[in-house]
C-alpha cells in the first residue's frame, strides 16, 4: 500500500463492494491520496453481477484520478458481458494520467464482437498518454472475425505512442487473413515508435504461410526500430518452412535492432530441417545486436538434429552479443546425444558472451549432459528438460 500499489484476489466477489468502502477509508485516514498502480484479480470469480462490476468501475473514476498503471484479471469469469467491457472502458478516459493498461479476458464465453468494440473505442480516448497496452482475450469463443478486425483495424491506429503491445488471441478460430493483414497495415501506419510487440496466435487454426508473408511485409519495414519481439505460432498446422523463410526474409534482414527475439510453433508435420536451418542463417548474419534468442519447434516430427546443429552458426555470422538463448526441441524424437555433442565446440567457440544456456530435448542421456556442463563452464547457468 505504502509504494502505491494496490493487489487483492477475491475468493468471494460479494467483498467487493465492502473491500473498496475499507480501501477509501483507509486512503482518507493515512492520507493516501493518489494510487499510481492498481492491480485487482478476479480470475475465476463467476459469480460477480452487475452490482460489484459497477462498484469496481466507480471506484476507478473517482478514486484514481492520478492512475498511471491499471492491471485487472478476469480471466474465467463468465459473468462478465459486454456491459462490462463498455463501463470499464469508459471510466478509463476520467484517468488522464493513464500509461499502462493490462486487461486479461481469457476464457470469458460470453464476450462477444460487441463488446471488444466498445473496449476498444473506450481505450482509445487516453492515445495521447498511453505507452503500455497488453489484451488477452484468448479462447474467448465468442467473439468472431467482426470483433478481431476491429481491434486491428479501429484500435492501433490511434495508439500512435504505444512504446509496447501486447495481444493474446490464442485458440481463436475466427483470425484469418483479413485480420492479419489489417494488423500488420495498422502497425506499418501508426506504431512507428513501438519497441516491444508480443503476439499470441497459437491454436488459430487458420493462419496460413500467405496470412504471414501479408502481415511481416508490412510490419517490418515500418518497425525498424524494434527491440523486443514474440511471436508465437503453437498449433497453427497450416504452416510449413514457407513461413519460416517469409520471418527470416521480412524481419531479420530489416529489423536490425532487434535485442530480443522469441518465435514458438509446434505439433506441426510440415516444418522441416532445411526451413529451420534457413531461419536461424538468416537470425545470425543480420541480427548483431540480439541478446536474447528463443526458439521452439517441440513436437514437430521432421525435425533432427540438422535443426539442432544449425545454431553452430557458420563462420563471420556469429551473434556475437548473445548472453541468452533458450531451444526447445522437446519430443522431437529424432534429436539425441549425437547432435548435442557435434553443436558443444560451436557454442564453446562462437557464443564467447553467452551467461544462460537452455535445451529442451526428450532423448538426450545424463553422460552427454555432463560433458556439455563440463565443456562450458564459463556459461553461468545451463538447464537441460526434457
């Protein structure tokens, strides 16, 4: 309370009315005047009506005036409609101050393309001062093609200050190549200072090799300035070693500051040694300036060790500033010992500055584990799971 954070998780959502009347009082007898952060979770608390969502919104308007930071959780929560996605959104805009939004709606069924909307126009009233926006709005199996076009469409184009976005949208079947390339056009136009962009399309199904060449084409040229950015890909099975080439072409050859990279797919029959090999050439002959690298292809059945070895980086391209790097290549069966051992003198000769060390691997043997941990020594932390 004392460093102006606020964090509360209600097992029984009918507190909520008498846990900010106490907040309030509390506030005026040791003269807490201003709460700069403000973090509620309500994951799980289905039983929440109208009367406590209306409360928590009024408390907003009129007690965080200074807000700079806002987190809430509603993750599970069923009770929560559009009604409620439009109240929230509207207290915001009496938050002048307001740099930092995270709202978490994953799992809420009953939210529709309706309510995203009204988020969305809602949210958009602070542009000026926002720097920080982070959606999830995963499995939310109720908001069709309607609502994700709006948010690309509607939404990004009047956060032109954004500094980081951050969008969950896992396990959605309605995201489709409208909603890719609207995206990657909104970002291209109005997210030129951007420097962290997080992306969670795993699970929908429908992203296709073409939905990510149309949206990397437009961001990459616009986000040349970006440090920071996660793609994640699990379950997308209609991708193949075209998309991998369309990321090594697009990003790495134009997004030369990039410091972070992060790229997940799995469970997919399609990628293949020579897609990866072809992704991890281009990451370590453009991206100089990257620190931290993570990449993951668990469950993908093609995958051997030629994946694996293909991060001894060829010579003159290595990633000479890597300090991190983190490869999950867990049940992918035809990885074993003989491709750890033939990547140990590229590591130990190529990744002079690197401090943390991560393989997931299913059939690796506890004797190969040792030698790479004795070969390495000067790596201050290496992790092996399967």
């Amino acid at each position: 309370m004392y460093n102006n954070q606020v964090f509360y998780r209600f097992i029984d959502s009918g507190t909520i009315e008498d846990f900010l009347k106490n907040l309030e009082k509390s506030s005026k007898i040791h003269g807490w005047k201003f709460f700069k952060s403000f973090k509620f979770n309500l994951a799980g608390c289905d039983k929440i009506k109208k009367r406590g969502f209306k409360a928590l919104s009024n408390f907003i308007q009129k007690d965080l005036a200074n807000l700079r930071n806002i987190e809430l959780n509603f993750d599970l929560c069923l009770s929560v409609i559009d009604e409620e996605l439009s109240r929230f959104g509207t207290q915001l805009k009496y938050s002048r101050n307001i740099r930092q939004i995270d709202f978490s709606f994953s799992g809420c069924r009953n939210i529709n393309d309706k309510g995203l909307k009204y988020l969305q126009s809602k949210l958009t009233r602070n542009q000026k001062s926002l720097k920080q926006v982070s959606l999830d709005f995963s499995e939310c199996e109720n908001i069709g093609s309607k609502g994700f076009n709006s948010l690309s469409s509607s939404m990004v184009p009047r956060l032109s200050n954004l500094n980081h976005l951050s969008l969950d949208l896992s396990d959605s079947e309605d995201i489709r190549t409208k909603f890719m390339k609207t995206l990657g056009q909104s970002l291209n136009k109005h997210a030129k200072s951007l420097l962290c962009l997080n992306l969670n399309l795993s699970g929908c199904s429908q992203i296709s090799d073409n939905d990510l060449k149309l949206f990397t084409s437009q961001i990459s040229p616009a986000l040349y300035q970006l440090q920071q950015l996660s793609l994640y890909f699990y379950r997308c099975s209609k991708m193949t070693d075209e998309s991998l080439g369309v990321l090594a072409q697009n990003l790495t050859q134009k997004m030369k500051n990039l410091q972070k990279l992060e790229l997940k797919f799995s469970l997919s029959p399609l990628f293949t040694d020579q897609g990866v090999k072809n992704l991890v050439k281009e990451i370590s002959c453009h991206l100089q300036k990257l620190q931290e690298l993570k990449i993951s292809f668990p469950l993908c059945e093609k995958i051997t060790n030629a994946s694996l070895l293909a991060f001894g980086f060829e010579e003159g391209h290595n990633l000479r500033n890597l300090q991190h790097l983190k490869l999950d290549f867990s049940s992918c069966y035809r990885i074993n010992d003989q491709g750890l051992m033939a990547l140990l003198p590229h590591i130990s000769s190529q990744m002079q500055n690197l401090k943390e060390l991560t393989i997931h691997a299913s059939r690796l043997s506890p004797t190969t584990k040792k030698i790479f941990l004795k070969n390495l020594s000067s790596i201050s932390t290496i992790n092996f799971y399967e």
